[in-house]
C-alpha cells in the first residue's frame, strides 16, 4: 500500500584481485559502453507541499551523458524554467518544486556512453566520512568492529572481510526495515534491503578507521530493480564501490548522489505537505551483456 506519511523516501553490496579499469580508451564507436537509465514517477499531492527529488544523475567527466526530464502536473507540463536545480556535495543534482494538491507525474531518463573518471578524493570528505552519522553509527561498533576486523592492517582486506561478513549475516527481504532504522537496527533484525546493508558496512568500515560513505545508484542487472544504494570506501588511494547485497555488478553502476548516508542521497524529500507515492518504475539497463563482476576485485563507480 502507497504511503501518504509526510516523510523523506528513501533508496530501496581467498586472494585478492588487482584493481580493475573497466574504461574503453581505444574502442570503437560501437565498443563503447552504454548504460540507459530513468525513472516515471506517479505522485498524488493531497496537502501543498514542497519536493525535492534526487534522481537525476550526476555528473559524470570522462563520460559523455544525454538526459531529458518533465514534471507534469493535472496533465500539464511544467517549464524546467520553473524547477529549480540545486547543485549539491560530489555533483548531486536536487530538483526542487512547490506542489499544490493535485496530480504529479515526473518522468527521467539518461544515456551514458563510456566510463566516467574516478571520483576525486578531498581530505575533506577522508575526514567527514570517518565520522559517525545518523544511519551509520560508527560509534555504536568501535568495539565489536575492533574484535572482528580489527587484527587487519590491510584495507582493502577489510573492505573485503566487511562486505562478506554483512552478506554472510543479513537477510534481504523487502519491506521488513523501516525508512528511519540505522545500522545497528539492521544488525540487530538480520534482513534488510540495500540501504541497511550498506549503511552496516558503512559504519564497521569507518569503525575501523576506513572512510566510507553512501551512493544511491542506478543498477543495470539489479532485481529486484529499484533505487539502489551501495557503500564506497577510501582504499589503495581511491573510491572503491562494495556492495554485500550482490544485486548488480559494480561496474555498470551510474551514480546519482553520495552523502553519508540515505539522509544525503535520498530520491524524494516531502516537506510539509500529504502525498502518496501511486507508482515508481526505475530502469537500468547496459547495451549487450552485463560486466563480471568478482567480490575479490576493487571496483570504482564509474
């Protein structure tokens, strides 16, 4: 059943192996990979309201990237002139309109042909992604993490041994988290959806001492398809995309917004007013077969 609560939606991963560059620098033009993504939105605005939706991509040098987007409101299109686009941390893209009551329909969609360049890394975010946040509360695990993994000099180890660890302990079963539950709540239920699994590797990576952080992405090969969000830790020098649930490869991931966690990246936030979500179709696809992916490899979103 659609929820009319007036509340923030939330996004619904032996030896190692070297790091891979999934890049294409010499391909030809029908070599390059493509990845087709968007989302149609049907939203009914019982009270006025006023929304902000994250799920434009963001983005993505390196990469050349087409995109259209349309709010239609009681079946008449609104000017793009009228929405406003505010530019947020590491390229998030928040469209932001006021709503009165009625009907919204929000339809986008983007091509993305070739591989972005990696994320850039600021000793800003090395230090802000270390702290504990409000749905991945480190602090809560210094001490378990410690026992656990905290015999491990090598990140990227720990990265690994973390992700099996949360895949080998959760459950996903949709539904059966709530949108304000943190990581020691999923702990603690064993299931979840990917947000709690990433949330969870999250806090014991920064409980460690390895800066992580979250990524809403879209998911070419993700069933079931949805929203879906990853974790990202700081290992061997860069941004590196882990994600215990193991829904999607890593490497046909497009990112469209990173934070802290889901209260940074989330699709859509309602302030004030009453809506119900009637229907959400996310789409993700690659042009040809899916990329391998291998849980021992160190793998950027690119």
């Amino acid at each position: 059943m659609p929820s009319t609560r007036p509340t923030r939606l939330l996004p619904r991963i032996g030896k190692r192996r070297p790091a891979v560059d999934t890049a294409t620098h010499d391909a030809s033009p029908r070599d390059v990979f493509k990845r087709d993504v968007g989302a149609e939105l049907d939203i009914e605005i019982t009270d006025p309201t006023t929304l902000e939706f994250q799920i434009a991509v963001a983005p993505q040098p390196g990469a050349e990237v087409s995109e259209s987007l349309s709010f239609v409101f009681n079946g008449k299109e609104i000017p793009l002139s009228e929405i406003q686009e505010i530019s947020g941390e590491h390229g998030n893209r928040i469209h932001k309109l006021e709503a009165p009551v009625g009907n919204l329909k929000v339809s986008y969609s983007a091509t993305v042909l070739g591989h972005a360049d990696p994320p850039p890394v600021r000793e800003l975010d090395l230090s802000t992604y270390l702290r504990p946040s409000r749905y991945a509360e480190a602090d809560k695990f210094f001490g378990f993490a410690g026992t656990e993994f905290g015999d491990i000099a090598d990140s990227a180890t720990i990265l690994e041994k973390i992700a099996a660890w949360v895949g080998s302990r959760l459950n996903y079963v949709p539904g059966s988290s709530d949108p304000i539950d943190g990581a020691a709540d999923t702990l603690l239920a064993g299931s979840g959806v990917c947000r709690d699994y990433a949330h969870l590797v999250i806090a014991l990576l920064r409980a460690v001492n390895v800066p992580a952080r979250l990524v809403s992405v879209y998911a070419p090969g993700c069933q079931p398809m949805d929203f879906h969000a990853v974790a990202e830790a700081y290992v061997d020098g860069q941004w590196r995309v882990v994600d215990a649930t193991l829904l999607a490869p890593r490497q046909s991931l497009v990112r469209i917004a990173t934070g802290r966690d889901a209260a940074d990246t989330a699709w859509l936030d309602n302030h004030k007013g009453q809506i119900t979500v009637n229907n959400m179709e996310v789409f993700a696809t690659v042009d040809g077969d899916l990329p391998r992916d291998s849980v021992d490899q160190l793998v950027s979103i690119r």
